[in-house]
C-alpha cells in the first residue's frame, strides 16, 4: 500500500506521506521495528509522518525540514482507542464513525469482489457508490447492477443513496427489499430486478408468481425500455422468483 501511495504522490507532486497508524495498536503490524521495516521496503524512509504517534518515533524529514510543527504532533500509544475518542468529540466529528473493533473490508471476498466488480464497470467511482458496497446484495446482470436490501435499515439507505434514474422495485402488501436496478434499464434487465425482489421478499416463499412494483422518473429510462410520459412514473410486473442457480450466477 506504502508503495502504491509513494507512485501517487509522484504524480502529483506530494512531498510525504501521513498515515494513521498508532505504536502498539496492533502488536504485530505497529511495532516500531515493523513500520520502519515498511519504509525500508517501500523505499521512503523517514519520508512517512505518523501524526498520532510521531512524539514517539525519530524525527522525519517532513519535521525536520519544517514543513511540519512536531510540537503540535502527538503521542498516542497502545490498543485503547480513547485518545482518538476524545480527538474526535474535540474537533467535532459525529459519533457514528465506524467501530474501531475489525479489520479492513477489502480482506472479505465477497466485499473485495464488489469493489473490483465497481472498477471494472466504472472509469471514476464516487464515495456514493463506495458507501453502496456496503450495503445490500449485489448482482450483475450486463451492463446493470442490481442491489436488493437485506433488511430495514438497509431499504432506508438504499433508498437515500439511489440516483434520480435508477428504478426503484418492491413487493406491495409482504414483507419486501428494496432493490435498486442502476446502468442498462433494458426489459431483461427490469424482469430479473423485479424476480430477484420477489425472492427476496415474504411473498417469495410461497412459490407462485408475484407481482412487483417498480417506480422511476419518466424520460430517463434506458434503452430497450418502454417509452413513457415526463414525470413519474410506476408500472407492475408478475414475475416467478428467480432460481436459486441463477441467483448464484448473477451474485457479485
């Protein structure tokens, strides 16, 4: 990661790096010997600022050189995380940042797939999409992306982070996700969203076809969809519950 970031600032003209590591907060990886030894590797010895612990580790090149005051860096060691608690209620950030407990997403398959998923479909990616990732199941069906809410909350937050033109699909009258159909709004595309929504739904459960309602603004749908008046609009879709071995072709 350290020589991947050394690449950006090259090419953008970054004279160090700061990360946010703290000495002794993960006895294996944050030990003093263990983060000079990524310098070494990464090739920026000395070139790395470390603001919460760098009272407690030699001067770096940044300090030295002025471009940074040490006086006002820190001195924050060990597992506990309530310095950064406190820093974080000092300077005013919301408390619901995530848990410190965990490790990094990106060591999950399931979520690793995703954002690789995300990069090959997209030129830029916005923290939207990002903030996507983490929520829901999600499929590929061509050139759409359809993400079905696991619960409450998550039909919530799906339904804050959608854009204007993605279609909205859920069952009335059961118990129902949320799903979200983004890209290609094509008759396939709408068909599979709107099963994958009756699978996951209570009403799915019983086997028999179900209808679903999808909703979007007229005048943005994709190609192959049907023609509709501006404005918004809603239309309905019986549907039979998508087979489980296409549920698990079409996953992410």
């Amino acid at each position: 990661m350290l020589r991947e970031a050394k690449r950006i600032a090259k090419e953008v003209g970054a004279n160090f790096i700061v990360t946010g590591d703290v000495l002794g907060e993960r006895p294996m990886s944050q030990h003093r010997k263990a983060l000079e030894l990524e310098e070494k590797e990464a090739g920026l010895e000395r070139m790395i600022l470390r603001p919460l612990s760098a009272k407690l580790l030699p001067e770096t090149i940044p300090e030295r050189e002025g471009w940074v005051d040490r006086s006002k860096l820190l001195d924050i060691k060990g597992k506990s995380r309530k310095p950064q608690i406190a820093l974080a209620k000092k300077f005013g950030i919301p408390e619901d940042y995530p848990s410190p407990s965990g490790g990094c997403l990106l060591t999950y398959k399931e979520f690793a797939s995703k954002v690789r998923d995300l990069f090959e479909h997209k030129e830029k990616v916005s923290m939207r999409e990002v903030r996507l990732l983490k929520i829901g199941r999600h499929f590929r069906f061509g050139s759409s992306k359809i993400i079905v809410g696991r619960n409450e909350s998550e039909n919530k937050l799906l339904l804050d982070l959608k854009n204007t033109e993605d279609y909205v699909f859920e069952v009335p009258g059961y118990g129902s996700p949320i799903t979200i159909l983004e890209g290609s709004k094509s008759k396939e595309a709408i068909e599979v969203a709107a099963k994958l929504t009756a699978r996951y739904s209570d009403a799915g459960a019983e086997g028999k076809e179900v209808l679903v309602e999808y909703k979007f603004l007229q005048g943005l749908q994709g190609r192959g969809a049907e023609p509709h008046r501006a404005g918004k609009g809603k239309e309905s879709i019986f549907v039979s519950p998508l087979d489980k071995k296409e549920v698990v072709r079409l996953r992410i």
